[in-house]
C-alpha cells in the first residue's frame, strides 16, 4: 500500500557429517512525497556516524519505529545507514544533497524519513517477494537512479542472543524454559544451541549461569553479518553466461561447492543442471523477478571459475545454502550451521562471500573441524581499503583462503589489505540475468572465482585437497606488506 501526503513545513553439499562435540567455548521540489511500511522484520539497529560520536540513528523495523539524535551528517551518509538497517534497495538523485539535522523519538518510518529528508521527496514502493525501493529526489522520482550501497557489517554482537554448546545428552528445552529464553537455531550434530533473551540484560544474567552449569561445554555471543550487496545491472562487453557441459563425475567422487550466501534464483542458459538442490537455514527468501540476488551472482561466478580451469567440461556442482532468508542479515550462528549443513549434504569446497567484523569462537571452531576434514573453505576478505580483521576469512591462520580483489594485476582500491589475506582473485564478474547483463563487484566475486577454479582444478585433474592447495596458492597466492 502507498499513502502519498504533502510535505508540510517544519514536521518531525558423498555426505560427509560433521560431529563437533568438543567445541570450546536545481530542479523544483516536488511536492508530493509517497512511503508504504512493509512487514516488520525482527532486526533492532543503532548506528553512530562518522560526522559526530553523538549522532545516533535507531531504526526499529520489529516495531516500525524510528528515533533519531543527528546533529549534521550528510545525506549519502544518512541513506547508507538506513539501506545497511532496512535492506531497502535505496536510490538517490545524483545531484540531490541535504545535510540531515534532526532529533525525534519513536516515529513511524514515514514520518522519520520526512525528518531525516527535509526538503527532498522521496517514494519508499514496496516490491512483491523482494525488499522495498526507496527513491529520494528533488526534480522526479524517475531521476533517482543511483544505488546506494549500504555500510559493511562492523562485527555486532547481537545483544539479546547467546550460542550455547551442551555436553552429549543435555537437553537444551529445560535449560532455556529455567532461563526464560526461546530456542531459536539448533545444529543438532554440535549439540549447539541458539538462545534468544528478552533483552541484553537476560542474556548477560543468563550468560553466568550457563557457564557455572556442569551440562554446558561453552557460551559465545552472536554475531550480526549484513546481506552482501546486490550486482549493478551493466556491461563489461564481454560475455556473460559461461558455456559448460556437465560430465559424470569420476570413481573418486563429485566435487560439490557448498555456497553460503543468499539464495540463488534459477539461473537459466542451461545452467540450473550444475545446480543441486538449495538449502534453507533461515526461512523462505524473497526474490525479485527482475533482480539477481547476491547468491545468484556467486553461483554464476563460481561457474565461471570452473569454465576457466576445465575449459567448459566439469562434473563440478554447486549446493546453494541460503543463510538469509527473508531477513536483512544473518549471524554467524547460521553461517556455521550452514558450514555443517553444506559439509553433510556432500560439500567439499566451501565459498564465503560474506562476513563481518565480528570473531566468533563458535565459528571459529566449526571452520578448524571443517579443514581438519579435508574441506576447502573460500571467503572474501571484505571491499573496504582497511587492514582489519574480516571474519570468516581473518581464519587464514586455520588454512580459509582469504581472498581480495586484484584489479588490473594491482589491488583493488577498495579491497582489504590485511596481512590475514592470502590469495587474490578479479574482483569483477559479469552475470546474466533474465536476459540482461549485471556487474558483480567486489571480494565476494573475488572468492567465488577463486572457488571456481579450485574446484574445477580438483574435478579436472582428480586431486586432493592438499594438492589442489598447493596449486590454488601458487596460481593467486599474494603477500600484502604492511602499510599497503
């Protein structure tokens, strides 16, 4: 539904299971303005800017409410927050600009985007199995055609939630009814546990009394990881669909890549046979008809990959694990859920293209059992010009190959450069879509190359692990000196 008003002035993947039970721890204004709420979405989100350590934007999509303390921040700053809160598709003006003041409590998300807005317009369209556009402008919303990106997950800890490790036997119900919390995530092969509080303050309660219970192996938080970003439709000019022919596999098995992401559309161009059937972890996904999600783009990357290192014949197929769902993010609960998930659907190859800040022991300690096993882990090291640890792929230390983005034989401008990273990859990858050509870009295409041609040099040459290692680090190992 769409309620347009008048700006008023001055208003306010051979199965293989995994057992780890010894887990430790100049235009005219125009005058109309249009917004549509969407079904809530249970995330809570409070973000600081840049511009002042006391502006703060908390934006409640659970209750559809909005509060807001911004002295002076600018407006892509401001739009950028509210796509990584909402995961709106937001478009901006090119030339619209606003430096955003405002301080209200508990608004409506309409009435909040008046506020924040000023005198631009904007148009928030709910979409149908996809998440709402937002278009901000001054002249015409049909002038509102450049995307906004929103801010990379920054590691945060999901304040109401714990990850808990039970020794063999114990029962998790009784445990969590004693405590007043909600099981909302089992692995049952890790006697691992999802526990919800109703606030921070009965998780952290909570928190010493599970550490001093004889049934418990260990406590970890959890930790929010935003929905990678979706590919800008476009065209390099080359070719967008890889051409391959799907081979039986050899007497040594399928190679399988489990791909960790969002979920991943009909691909189309006979394509879909290289495809396995999808994984859910977090609940049915919204997908657009027009759009290519980010898991769809990484699984036609990953295609790619292979068509490079088997010249276009392969067994190689890929297990779509979707750890998204509906929601905006994920947490690193379910990323390690969908690990074991993808390991004992057959998965040996594994590709992370997402991540965050945030180093998880739980995580941490499903990855060092997974390499322990002889399975392949590829992640993005993450598309901001920094030095800092981004897990899953900060984990190199337990054999993840990290993987940032090389550009025309150099680093990426916008790509990691921790001393974590290990391998780089083009950072750029065309998809096809539906007819139409999309442009990933980033370390997530960086990985899922990367990924493409382990696999398919394991497929092609019948290799192990261990060698296909050894190949895949002399092919794109790369060493970062300190300060570049």
């Amino acid at each position: 539904m769409c309620v347009v008003g008048q700006k008023r002035m001055g208003e306010h993947e051979s199965p293989r299971k995994m057992n780890l039970n010894r887990l430790k721890k100049g235009g005219k204004p125009a005058p109309l303005r249009c917004f549509a709420l969407l079904l809530p979405v249970t995330i809570w989100s409070l973000f600081p800017f840049g511009a002042s350590a006391s502006d703060t934007l908390n934006w409640r999509t659970n209750q559809n409410r909005v509060t807001a303390d911004i002295q002076s921040s600018s407006l892509p700053n401001v739009l950028e927050r509210i796509a990584s809160i909402t995961g709106w598709q937001v478009f901006v003006e090119p030339d619209a600009s606003h430096i955003v003041s405002a301080k209200f409590k508990n608004l409506p998300p309409g009435e909040a985007l008046r506020l924040l807005l000023g005198d631009l317009s904007f148009a928030l369209v709910p979409q149908t199995n996809a998440p709402a556009k937002l278009f901000v402008f001054r002249t015409s919303q049909q002038n509102a055609t450049r995307l906004v990106r929103g801010k990379p997950g920054k590691g945060k800890v999901i304040p109401n939630e714990l990850i808990v490790t039970l020794k063999p036997g114990a029962k998790i119900d009784e445990l969590a009814a004693m405590l007043g919390a909600k099981v909302v995530g089992r692995i049952p092969g890790l006697n691992a546990y999802r526990l919800q509080f109703g606030d921070a303050a009965a998780a952290n309660a909570a928190r010493d009394q599970l550490a001093s219970s004889p049934d418990v192996t260990s406590v970890d938080n959890n930790y929010s990881i935003d929905r990678p970003p979706l590919p800008l439709e476009g065209s390099l000019g080359g070719t967008a669909t890889p051409h391959l022919e799907l081979r039986p596999p050899p007497a040594n098995g399928r190679v399988v890549v489990g791909l960790v992401d969002t979920a991943v559309q009909p691909l189309g161009n006979d394509l879909d046979r290289f495809m396995l059937k999808p994984i859910s972890i977090a609940g049915d996904p919204q997908l657009s008809p027009d759009t290519p999600t980010h898991g769809t783009s990484m699984a036609e990357t990953v295609l790619r990959g292979l068509e490079m290192s088997t010249k276009g014949s392969t067994s190689v197929q890929i297990l779509p694990v979707d750890v998204y769902g509906p929601n905006v993010n994920t947490s690193t609960f379910e990323v390690a859920n969908g690990i074991v998930q993808a390991i004992n659907n057959g998965a040996n190859v594994i590709n992370l293209s997402l991540g965050s800040e945030g180093d998880s022991p739980f995580l941490r300690d499903v990855i060092k059992d997974a390499i322990q096993n002889k399975i392949a882990l590829f992640a993005a090291a993450g598309n901001e010009p920094v030095t800092t640890a981004f897990f899953p792929a900060a984990y190199s230390d337990l054999g993840v190959n990290a993987v940032t983005a090389i550009d025309h034989g150099q680093l990426a401008p916008y790509a990691n450069r921790g001393s974590f990273v290990t391998l780089g990859a083009p950072g750029t990858s065309l998809i096809s879509f539906n007819g139409q050509q999309w442009i990933a870009q980033g370390t997530s295409a960086s990985s899922a190359v990367a990924t493409g041609l382990a696999a398919g040099y394991m497929d092609s040459t019948h290799s192990s692990v261990d060698k296909m290692q050894s190949f895949i680090t002399a092919t794109l190992g790369v060493k970062i000196s300190p300060g570049k």
